[in-house]
C-alpha cells in the first residue's frame, strides 16, 4: 500500500487542464492508474496504465527522468503512489487532482463519472 508514503514528500497536484492531457497526447508522459480493475472497467482514460506489478517493476526500472502522472479516483489515494515514486528518486512526478472524476468533468465528458 501507497498510504505509508502519503505524508512523507511533498508531490505537485496538478490540474488536469494544466498540461497532463497534452502530454499524455504527446508522448510525454505516463499516466498511472492505481485503481482496481472494477473501478477501471467503470471509467479510464484511453492510455493510462493499470498499475499492477509487473508494472510497478517496469516502472522501478526506467530512467528517473521518466514523467509519471498517478490517478485514482478524486486524486487521494494516487498521491500516495506519487510520493513513493518521488521517494524512489523520479524527478517529473505528479498526482492528477480530482482523479479521474475531474478528468471526467472536465477534460473528456465521454468518460463516465460514478
């Protein structure tokens, strides 16, 4: 679990209109999904990536410079995953704020809100 890291860095929230979505278009960055694959099923973002472990050893392994986004539902629980990466020494480190509900509201109204 991601919640032993929640207090320990502080991680940028970044709205999603300042940027995450340009750069996920452009190649520019990866955007983690920490969510269950139930939640997943309900609503994603065309891109993102299930966080699962093979996953989390991809991403130990790549260069520290790799652009990371985490999201979750409303942004809490990725911040957790956010920090550790952070702590993991990952420079270009964020955490979607509102998660993909505010993704929903207001970058792609096709994705569904629950």
């Amino acid at each position: 679990s991601f919640a032993a890291y929640a207090d320990t860095v502080l991680i940028e929230n970044v709205r999603i209109f300042n940027g995450v979505d340009e750069k996920l278009t452009a190649g520019n960055i990866l955007v983690v999904d920490i969510r269950g694959d139930a939640e997943r099923a309900l609503a994603s973002i065309e891109g993102s990536l299930p966080l699962d472990r093979e996953l989390m050893a991809k991403l130990e392994a790549m260069p520290k410079d790799t652009g990371l986004a985490f999201l979750c539902h409303h942004g809490n629980a990725s911040q957790g995953a956010a920090e550790y990466f952070r702590k993991k020494g990952f420079t270009d480190v964020a955490n979607v704020a509102g998660g993909i509900n505010a993704w929903s509201l207001e970058v792609d109204p096709d994705v569904p809100t629950y």
